[in-house]
C-alpha cells in the first residue's frame, strides 16, 4: 500500500500515483508500458494476474525495472506530514526524510522496555511511565539482592529465593569442577602418553650411543696395538740403521788399515768378520704393519 494521499501538502501529480491502490507510490516499480506501482500491490497483483492492471498488456515480475529517475525525483520532494499528526507531531517534510523522522518522532508510540509490559507509550512519555510501570523490575528493599517486578511483591520470600540461587550456583560449579577434573585428566594422560614416547626414544638413542661407543672403543684398541707394532718396528729399524752404521764405519776404518798392512792373511780374516755382520742383519726376519 502507498502513501495516504491527505497527508500530503500541496499538489500531487497524478503520475506519483500507484495504479493499483490509488495512493502516492511507495517502494515504486515500473512495467514496459510506463505505468508505476507500489511494490506491494504490483506483487500482490501478479499472484492472480499476469497482465498490468492499467492497459491489460502482458506482464510478468522479471519485465518490472525501477521508478524513471525524474519521477522518483518528483517523488522525493513531496511534502509530507508525519503520521503521529493525530497525536501532536506537526513535522511537515520531504517525503525520502519522513521515515527517518518517524523512527525518532517523540510521538511516535513504542512499547515499554520493561518485559511483560503490554503497553505502548510516546516516545517522549517513556521515562515517566517507566518510573510507575507495574512490571518494572527493582532490588529487593530487604537486602537479598534479588531482582522483583512491582507485581511480584506479595509472592516473594528472601529465603526462598537465597536457597534456590544457592542451589543453582552449587549445581553450576559441580559442573564446572566436573569440567576441570575431566579437562585436567585428558591433559594428564596426554602428557604421560607423550613421555612414554619420549622415554621410548631417549632409550634407543641411549642404546644407540652405547653401541657406537663399543665400536669406537674396539676401533681404539685396534689403533692402538697397530701403534705399538709400529714402534716396535721403528725402534728395530732404527737399531739396524745404527748397526749398519757402525759397520760401515768399520768398513771404512778396515780399508785405511788395510793401505798400510803388507800381510795378507790380517786384511783377510777383518774383512771376513765384517761380511758375517753382515750377513747376519739381512738375515734377521721383519714384520711389516700396515695401519
């Protein structure tokens, strides 16, 4: 349904006019044929019709595009009273305002805040009734801190109340404890499953580092015997080198006595010696170790 057209101020042009409800147009649509309805009554129209109610031409929903922009110009700057006038408001404004004036109008009537509250009250009326509603609601004068409607006066008893709020907060932390308990023993199991684990692997790196420490262990004993062979070889062959030495020497000394000696059978039997020495070293038998 459109705009009363009474509440309008001054002349309204017949094509701000819905063809339907015969009112200023409200939410306008617009069909092919150029004839303007509201978006209600157009839709209402169409469930039980398939033509424009105007020329009877075919029409359909999807065939319906918004107002001309001239026509929807028009429309925005009719004035307009606010629909509280019958209850005092006297606001008189451009018709894309007023409802953003009616949802603040002081006159406007609204429904009491207060919960079981059937009335509704002006706007500019809503503290005064608030302050003598029956339903409003209050602490209780006798201290229990317990919240009453007006209503509820006669029927409310402070030990009554006490015990039954008492109940429910022990009935809320029982469940809350139940909660941490159930919380605390799924982290708990969480936890010892991870150590578990954990023990698990710092087990088998354990065994792990013992079995590379053994072979480590054998490696240095190896190492160390075919060290010792080594300096045994060493020492051997540094002890031929010096006999080797010392028999070159001789040989050396032999043959400068040898220059000035005229017998024979002395520079035979020196010689012969020095042979047998060495004959004897390159005969001694020698171990090779390879590391």
């Amino acid at each position: 349904m459109g705009y009363d057209i009474e509440r309008f101020v001054g002349y309204v042009n017949d094509g701000l006019l819905c063809c339907i409800c015969r009112d200023v147009l409200e939410n306008p649509l617009q069909a092919p044929c150029e004839h303007a309805y509201c978006t209600s009554c157009i839709h209402g129209w169409l469930v039980h019709h398939h033509n424009c109610p105007e020329d009877r031409q075919a029409l359909d929903l999807s065939m319906l595009r918004p107002l001309f922009r001239y026509m929807r110009n028009d429309l925005n700057r009719l004035q307009i009273r606010c629909r509280n006038r019958e209850h005092g408001c006297e606001m008189v404004c451009s018709l894309e305002s007023v409802d953003r004036h009616e949802r603040e109008c002081e006159y406007s009537r609204i429904p009491c805040t207060n919960a079981s509250c059937p009335m509704l009250v002006e706007r500019r009326h809503l503290e005064a009734h608030l302050a003598v509603c029956e339903y409003r609601s209050r602490e209780c004068l006798n201290g229990c801190g317990y919240t009453i409607l007006n209503a509820d006066d006669t029927h409310h008893n402070c030990v009554a109340e006490l015990r039954t709020e008492l109940e429910l907060l022990r009935s809320e932390m029982i469940c809350k404890v139940e909660e941490v308990r159930h919380e605390m023993e799924s982290r708990l199991d969480s936890q010892r499953r991870h150590m578990v684990q954990k023990e698990s692997l710092l087990k088998n790196e354990i065994e792990e580092l013992k079995s590379q420490m053994s072979r480590v262990m054998s490696d240095v004993r190896t190492l160390l015997a075919a060290e010792r062979l080594h300096r045994q070889d060493l020492e051997q062959a540094e002890l031929e080198k010096r006999e080797l030495m010392e028999l070159l020497k001789s040989l050396q000394r032999d043959g400068r006595a040898g220059s000035n000696v005229t017998e024979g059978g002395i520079r035979k039997t020196s010689g012969t010696r020095t042979l047998a020495r060495l004959d004897s070293i390159k005969r001694k038998p020698r171990e090779v170790t390879v590391i």
